[in-house]
C-alpha cells in the first residue's frame, strides 16, 4: 500500500504491530513519522546498532504484556535490513506480535522487494501479522499539487510562473522544497511573485563534486542536498559523485587510525597542495573515527544495493547523505 494512502485515515487501533515500509521518497516518510507523532510517541532507532536481544528488549515487559495501557508507543527502525538479518525466527515473529499490547514497530528499508522475496522468511512472517507500505517518490504534477495547496493552507497565493520556476530550481525535490516554501511563506504578505521566488530562494547553480564533498564534509545537510541535485540537473552521475565520497572517506579514516604526522600521511596519499591538505585536516577534525566507520558502512550497502537490487542510484544516494547526517547531528 502506498504510505500516503496508508495514513490518510490512520488510528493506532489499525496499526498492526510489525510493518515494513519500503523508503524512496525520504521527504514522504518524515512527514508520516511527523503525523505519528502528533498521535503518540515516536521512537527512532537504527537496525545496524541492534542485537536481536536488543530488538526483543526495546520491545520491553510494558509492551509485551501490560494489557490496561492505552497508549502505544510507535518504535522507527532505520536501517532496518540489519535487524532483518538478525529477526530470522518466524515462531518468534508471532509470539512478539501476538503479546506487542503497547508498542508497535515500523522497520524502514531502502531495497525493493520483489514478489519472491516477499514470499521468503523472515519477510513472509513479518506480513502474515503487518503491512507492507511503500513510500513512493511522487511524480512531478503530485509535487506541484502538494506545494501549491501548503501554501494556499496558509492563506496565501503563489503565481504560476513562480510556482514552476520554484520547481524547477529545486528539481522537484521535496527535502529542498520544504525549507523554500517556509521561507517564502515569512517573507511574503500575501501573494508571491516570481521576483519573490528570485529573491529568497537558493538559485545558484554549484558546477563541481567538490563543493558537494565540502558541504557533506562540513555537515551541511541543506547545502549538501541542494549541490547534490544541481549536480544531478547538470548530468553529472551519481555513480561518479559516490566514488569521489568514497575516495574521500578512505582517506579520511586513513587519518583518524594512523598515529603519524597528519601532513606526512597526506603526502604519502598523493594530497600535496595546500587547500586539500587545509580541507582534510578540517574534515577530520569534524568526525570521529567511529563516525566515519558508520559512514563507510552505509556506502557499502549503497553500492550493494546498487549493484545487487539495482536500486537507482540517484534517489538512493540523496537518501543516504539525508540518513546519515540526519543522524550524526
């Protein structure tokens, strides 16, 4: 089902303990996590730092068998193929579902699921007591839709000429979206105009990797994002843009494990000029080793799923770069 769809009429009485929700669309489930909030509490976790002990624990006794509570609280799981790796038990699936009385537990995953898959533990289990949803990127005349009616919810008007041309600097990029409409929103009366659009909004185009490296570097997330889709709009691909992060990682962890002379290491790197040699002591010094580890992984599985699943690279990379610095803030 799809995740909008899903949560037009969502209860916590209809929320079945376990569920699977494919993520493309990063923007989509932020803003359903958001609406669950407004109904209860929301925790998020990451499966990747999860035992199967650790899993069954967070579920804990008042969410297994207190039967009088009413409220319940909704458990996010991101990264949520690690504790699928671990989650292999179907009899333990159902025994945890059929006692889950508080608690209810939402596991996001990045790869695609094909119909055989489905039919394969753990995942046959997991939807025997859930659902399967699916946060799907929206199409260009659904974003446009979307952006116009939030304004208009705000008592506003925006032109045509300057609702497309908003769209089209943000290359329909909900994320990016976000933040601009709030913008125009504030500085706006009451109608906003094209000029209005030019004025406030983010309009420069970045033509270089590196200046996507330095904002993700420097923990940049609106910037990161923003560099990342004009790349995107300029035909740089993404497969490219990911070497160049990776390249960069290495050499950045090479750094954090040696014991030696920050400068010598460079230089036996093959980073000899002054401005990367300032750029890379400045990114380390910004990460911790464990973070950069962190990172690593989540490249690994990008590229498995890449070249595994083939899921597309684009939208995948701009998901982990959201995931990742999300999460290290």
């Amino acid at each position: 089902m799809n995740l909008l769809e899903y949560q037009k009429n969502i209860s916590l009485e209809k929320i079945k303990p376990f569920n699977l929700v494919h993520v493309e669309e990063e923007y989509v489930v932020s803003h359903f996590i958001d609406k669950l909030s407004e109904m209860t509490s929301v925790r998020t976790v990451w499966g990747s730092e999860l035992s199967l002990q650790d899993f069954i624990n967070l579920l804990g006794e008042s969410g297994l068998f207190d039967m009088g509570k009413k409220g319940k609280e909704i458990i996010v799981i991101k990264e949520g193929e690690q504790l699928i790796k671990r989650l292999k038990d179907p009899k333990l699936i159902r025994s945890l579902s059929s006692r889950m009385k508080a608690k209810v537990v939402f596991i996001l995953i990045e790869e695609k699921l094909d119909k055989q898959t489905i039919q394969k533990e753990p995942f046959k289990t997991i939807l025997e007591v859930g659902d399967f949803l699916e946060a799907k990127k929206l199409d260009k005349r659904r974003t446009r839709e979307m952006v116009k009616k939030k304004i208009e919810r705000e008592g506003k008007m925006i032109e045509e000429q300057a609702l497309d041309y908003l769209l089209e600097i943000s290359s329909y990029d909900l994320t990016f979206l976000k933040g601009e409409v709030e913008k125009l929103l504030l500085y706006a009366e009451k109608g906003i105009t094209l000029e209005d659009v030019k004025k406030v909004c983010l309009t420069q185009t970045y033509g270089s990797v590196f200046d996507f490296i330095d904002a993700f570097f420097s923990k940049d997330l609106e910037k990161s994002l923003f560099v990342l889709s004009s790349l995107y709009r300029m035909g740089i691909p993404p497969l490219q843009i990911q070497a160049a992060l990776i390249s960069y990682l290495l050499k950045l962890i090479a750094i954090k494990k040696s014991q030696g002379n920050v400068e010598n290491i460079l230089h036996q790197l093959g980073i000899k000029h002054p401005f990367m040699i300032h750029n890379f002591k400045k990114y380390a010094n910004s990460f911790t080793e464990k973070e950069l580890e962190i990172l690593l992984e989540k490249l690994y599985w990008l590229d498995f799923s890449e070249k595994v699943f083939f899921v597309p690279p684009e939208q995948a990379l701009k998901n982990t770069v959201v995931d990742y610095l999300i999460r290290i803030k």
